[in-house]
C-alpha cells in the first residue's frame, strides 16, 4: 500500500479518534469497572497484568495510529488467507478481538463486514460505547483468568502485540485458553513486533538494555519469532507468517508513522523504562529520546519488524 493510501487511512484514524469518548459511562458484560493507577500523571493499569503502557488518551491516539499503520503495511486489517477457511459475509460468524484496547481494529473489520458478529475484550474499559458499530459488542476480561466464553464459540480471533502483556511462562497458557474458545477449523491471527534494529550503535545498545528491562520483568523480547513453533506445540496447525520490516529513517508517511510510535511508545512507557536506564530525571530521560529520534535516522538507519502469524484449530 503507497503513500496515497496511507494518507487516507490517516484521515480515517483521525475520524475515529473524534468518535471514541472515554469519558462516557460504559455499559459493559460484566458489571464491573477496570481500575488505574496514576505514575506521574499518567493513568496505567491496575491490574495483575505486567504490561507497562498507560491506558489513557495520549496512548490511546498512539494505539489508533499504530493500527492504521500496521493496516497500511499488512495490506489490509488481516492475511488474506483467513478466507480461504472461513466467510467474512455470513451472519454466524463470530470474531473475537482479544487485547482490542480502543477497539480501532475491531471497529475497523465491523465496518468492512457488517455482517459479522464482533466482540472486543480488554483488561481495561478503553473501549468505545458511544458511537460503534451495531454487530460489535465489547467487554472486559482478561485472557489469563479465563475469557467469558463457552467453549468453541469463535470463527476467528485476532491478537496484537501481547509482547508487553505477557510473561514468558504466560504464553503457552494464553495460547491455550485461546484455542478453548476457538471453533474446530477457526483461525487465530497473532502479530508481534521486534525489538528495534540493527542500527547505529546507539539504536542497537538501546535494543539490549529494552531487552534486558522486559527480561527482568519476566517477558520474552524475541516472542514474534517464537510464536509459529509455540502455537503447534499448542496442537495450532500453522497456515502462514509474514514478517514485514520498516526502515525507520525513509522519508515516505508510513515510515514516519512508525518513527512517531516508536518515540511515543518510549516517551508513554517513562515510569517503567526511566530506572531500569538509570535515567533519574525527566530532563535526561527527554535527552535520550530525542537522542532515540535522532539515531533512528542516521545511516545506518534503524529497522523494527512485525510478524503476522496465521493458525488453525485442527477440525
């Protein structure tokens, strides 16, 4: 997809990011409300969860943006693939969304299939409920205490970027829980990211000590490489892994789309990331990701991946 084209799914990120108020009182499935914690201005989960990104309206336009711009790269909201073992047309079918955050992606595919059936789930009550597609439904759960649905339930379920979610020992179980409410002959969609590089040598110091900090707190850095043997030891049968790679310092729109959220992710991710870099003030922590932006466009120029991996639960 060009440039043209980006720039269109930007003026559609920017009409979606007008439509979701999170201030709005949710109605949700369950009848409780997500909890947050307050980091230096910044509202973050307050969950059992280990995932260390905000949760409120600056991260929350990160996340629309991020999603336009992994639309732009895949060449579309999912692998085309999904269509040779399922209809996007028919009625029956259900799609689950786990992790939907802001519910860009949901709303997204709601909007290109009107017939289908849509459910969101995330830990916390970001979603839209105001405006929304009426085949779209959302509600809160979490992935590693048992989603609220019978089992077999979903034709299709699409996952992104748990990287940050997860615990290394967290995968297989997710995994597993997944394959309970998938259908016999239903396909999970899973896109991860790597870690940024190579690069200068700043870019590629900087990839060690991210690595380094997610390892430190249980996660696993390399999971997009990881997740195709994963999911067949979990009984998936792999049907497709495309990985799509971005030069962080081109000049065309989708490049810079990806430059801005990987300097957002980093500026949203401070409370977290500041210790482990012993960065203990706002000024040196600011120095480093102007150095971040800088670096990311000096030749050599750095690069960060994305891996969108296709499976299918055996009939």
């Amino acid at each position: 997809m060009g440039a043209s084209s980006f720039s269109s799914l930007k003026k559609k990120k920017i009409r979606m990011s007008q439509q979701i108020n999170t201030n709005v009182t949710p109605s949700f499935s369950s009848q409780e409300k997500s909890e947050s914690n307050m980091y230096e201005g910044r509202s973050y989960h307050n969950t059992d969860s280990i995932y260390w990104l905000p949760n409120d309206n600056e991260e929350l336009d990160r996340l629309i943006g991020q999603h336009f711009a992994l639309k732009s790269l895949f060449g579309g909201n999912f692998n085309t693939k999904v269509l040779d073992y399922m209809s996007m047309e028919d009625r029956t079918t259900k799609v689950l969304d786990c992790g939907c955050g802001p519910g860009t992606w949901i709303m997204d595919v709601a909007t290109e299939y009107p017939n289908i059936q849509l459910t969101g789930i995330d830990i916390s009550d970001v979603f839209p409920t105001s405006i929304r597609p009426p085949n779209v439904n959302f509600c809160l759960g979490n992935l590693l205490e048992r989603l609220p649905f019978e089992d077999n339930t979903f034709d299709f379920i699409h996952v992104r970027l748990f990287i940050a979610a997860l615990r290394k020992e967290e995968w297989p179980l997710a995994l597993e829980e997944l394959f309970r409410v998938l259908k016999p002959g239903g396909i999970l969609i899973s896109t991860e990211c790597s870690q940024i590089g190579p690069g200068r040598d700043f870019i590629n110091e900087f990839a060690i000590l991210i690595a380094k900090f997610m390892e430190s707190r249980g996660q696993e850095p390399e999971i997009a490489a990881m997740l195709p043997d994963l999911l067949v030891s979990k009984g998936y049968e792999l049907i497709d892994s495309v990985k799509q790679v971005i030069n962080l310092g081109a000049n065309d729109s989708l490049s810079r789309e990806f430059l801005y959220d990987v300097i957002n992710l980093t500026r949203n991710a401070k409370p977290f990331i500041a210790p482990h870099l012993n960065l203990t003030t706002d000024q040196e922590y600011n120095d480093m990701v102007n150095k971040l932006t800088i670096e990311c466009q000096k030749e050599p120029q750095a690069q960060w991946s994305f891996t969108s991996t296709v499976a299918r639960k055996p009939l």
